[in-house]
C-alpha cells in the first residue's frame, strides 16, 4: 500500500504508487496544532499557518505562490487543529516537482514579513466575525468552552480578537522553531510515481532541517462532575443545539465501536436521528452526528438547527435517542451500518488526495498506518455487544454537555433534561 523511509533527520516519507492516477498529492502533516500554544498566544498556530503563504525568499508575495501552482492547474490549500497542521497541494502527475518545491519553500523559506503580518491580523480578525456571526459554526465554539473549559480544547483553533490582536512576529516565529521540526513532520505523497525519487527529492530539499524533538500536547484536564449547559441569545431564524459527550483518543481500543455507534446514530440519511428528528418529527432540516478523537480524549456532538420554538423538543428527542444507543442493536440495522461505513471510507479514497491523507494521517497519529482492508476486517467483526458497552461506558451525565446559540431567551428549563435514565 505504501512505502516508508525516515531520513536521518528524523523526517518520515511516505509515498503510495498509483501508477494509473493522472495527479499527484502531496500532504505534510506536522503536529503543531493549537493544543500546543501557550494560552497568552491563542491562535498562533492558525496565524502561522496563514503566513506560510505570504512570500518566501523565492516567491517574494503571495501572489507569486498562488500563480506558480494554479499556473500548471494545481491546487494548494492548509488547515490547522487542535493537534495539527496539514499543508498540501494537487498537482498534474508532470508537475509534481513544482508542488514539492513550493510546499517545501514555503515551509523552509517563509519570510514572515512584518508588513504582511499587520495585513493578515486583520484578515484573521475577519475570518473570527464571521465564525461568530455564522451560528452553525459558533455553536461548535461554544460547546467546546462548554465541554474543556479553560485548556487548549475549550479554545477556538483561530484564538480570540484578543490574542490575535496583540501576536507579534517574534510569537509566530517562536512557536515556528517550538512545533515545526523534521521529527514532528510526516510527508505523505500519492499518485504515479517512485519512492527513490521523491525521497532524494527531498532529501535534497529537507535534509539540513532540525529541530527539537517531538512532544505531546499537554494532557487534557477532566474535571467535569455534572451536565453542564449554556444558551447564548441572539438574533437568528433558528435555534442551533449542540449536544456533546465527552468521549475517547484515537488510542483506545474502543474507538472503532465508537465509530460505528455514531455511523448508526447520525451519519447519512437512514442514520437515528436523521429518521426521528427530521423524517419523523419535521423538527429540523439539518440533523447528525459526528466523533472527535484526539491523543487523550475525543467528543461526540450531535448537531440540530430548529425552529426556537421546538428547542426543548429537540433537545429530548436527541438524549431519547442517544440514550437508546444503550440498548442491544438490531443485527439487520448494525449491517447496515457497517456497510456504510466501509462503503463511505472506500469513496473518500478514490482519489490521490484521499490515499494521501489516509497515509499520512494515521502514521502522525498512530505512528503506524492501517490497509484499507485491516480497518475493514475490524469493522466486520465488531458486535453489537462492542457498540453497546461503549454506549455504557460513555453515555453517562458526568460527560454530557449542552450548548444553545440563538433567540432563546431562558435555557434553564434544559437542564432538566440532561441526564441519563
């Protein structure tokens, strides 16, 4: 599936031959996410991120990045989490050079102009307004306080108008000489190609890096004893309700019940809640679920936006239906599941971009890398006994968490009904 070299700066390679695809992707993942900020310099790691595309030593101004990769059709793009950074670029197999050469230019050869940096605060204080005026999403930041409180997880990846407002570039280039290293970095590349190649490639380009070792976030803080809830009024058409449970890290043995517990309760149109809350009651249109696994910790969010009016509705029949979950799944219902699960991770790899991610993903993570066939054999042989002990053991009051953004003026009544039978 995929070929591995570390070179002797600790830096890991991993490259998987498709020798029919036409593009080449190329993924760097890098663990300097905004777990690993000093609270003083919230967002840091995003603001960073944003620099890395505004001049290098080669390519002066951003423009000249973006020409030089849609100039032979290509597509670059990067995203910051809480645990990582991932910089990566699609190119026409012919131009595989050139998206190694700008990724790794702009990596290497940043020049965190200060000019530059006192334009991009302000488009970073724009991208936070819009985080905040778009409810959907700051419902999401809002659960997080809720769920972490004062520590990484509870804080937006962006930071706060605070924080962004007072970063200097001596910040941005220490955390740079902290997070980013040859052995926090995997670089993961798909597409018709040779491993030797790509490996000298960037031998040439990355074999003088160095840098500190690789080091964990700090551990998560779990202090929670009781259902906590919070209702942010504010003018908008719909009510959106965000009903977390603190869950598990990508680490532990029962992440993939997990998985298929959420698949059953809110992935796709047949999912639980989909069925009751939107098919069955007509209470929301836009009704799921979804799982965030980190190294120590993970959440499970079920998501609804509804008619204010209908929020304590909505909230009942979500805890109804997460709390059914505890119950033994039909064998015809937890097939069905498996299906989809297998059925949606086999498409989301089709292409270049998705084998790289799938790599270099879990070898960051993980620090070993599944077939697509070992993940599927696992799902096939979890019961429904596996999904229902992971329902008991983390469907309980002490990790719930209850968030409300929108023209809902008291949310007390809501407590009432955060709590398991």
């Amino acid at each position: 599936m995929y070929k591995k070299t570390a070179l002797p700066n600790g830096l890991r390679v991993l490259t998987s031959d498709m020798p029919h695809a036409r593009s080449v992707s190329l993924a760097f993942f890098v663990s300097a996410g905004s777990r690993h900020e000093d609270p003083r310099r919230a967002g840091v790691a995003h603001f960073l991120e944003h620099m890395f595309f505004k001049g290098t030593q080669n390519r002066p101004n951003s423009q000249e990045i973006s020409e030089a990769i849609e100039g032979v059709g290509g597509i670059i793009n990067a995203e910051v989490g809480k645990e990582m950074a991932v910089y990566w670029a699609k190119v026409a197999q012919q131009h595989t050079t050139v998206a190694l050469d700008i990724l790794t230019d702009v990596l290497r050869h940043s020049l965190f102009d200060r000019d530059e940096i006192e334009k991009e605060r302000r488009v970073i204080l724009e991208e936070l307004n819009m985080i905040a005026d778009d409810p959907r999403e700051w419902v999401d930041v809002i659960l997080d306080e809720v769920m972490w409180g004062d520590q990484a997880l509870g804080r937006d990846v962006g930071g706060t108008k605070e924080t962004v407002s007072a970063m200097r570039r001596e910040d941005i280039l220490g955390y740079l000489a902290a997070r980013y290293s040859p052995r926090s970095t995997v670089i993961s590349v798909a597409g018709a190609l040779e491993h030797e190649r790509i490996v000298d490639d960037l031998a040439s380009r990355l074999g003088d890096w160095q840098g500190p070792p690789l080091t964990p976030p700090p551990a998560a803080v779990i202090d929670q004893t009781a259902p906590r809830l919070r209702v942010q009024e504010k003018d908008t058409e719909q009510a959106h309700v965000s009903l977390g449970l603190r869950a598990i890290s990508y680490l532990d043995p029962e992440r993939y019940a997990l998985d298929l517990l959420n698949v059953i309760l809110g992935e796709g149109m047949s999912s639980r809640l989909f069925l009751e809350i939107r098919e069955k009651r007509g209470l929301a249109y836009d009704v799921h679920s979804y799982v965030n696994h980190y190294q120590d910790t993970g959440a499970m969010v079920a998501y609804a936006g509804v008619e204010p009016g209908k929020v304590y509705q909505t909230v009942a029949a979500l805890m109804e239906q997460i709390s059914r979950m505890k119950e033994p799944t039909p064998s015809q219902e937890l097939a069905k599941a498996k299906e989809f699960w297998k059925g949606r991770m086999i498409l989301r790899l089709e292409d270049t971009r998705g084998i790289a991610s799938w790599v270099g993903s879990q070898e960051i993570l993980l620090d070993q890398v599944l077939s697509v066939d070992e993940v599927i054999d696992i799902i096939d042989r979890l019961s429904a006994e596996d999904v229902q002990r992971a329902a008991h053991r983390l469907f309980t009051d002490d990790r719930l968490s209850l968030a409300v953004v929108g023209p809902v003026a008291d949310g007390n009544h809501l407590s009432s009904l955060l709590h398991f039978q």
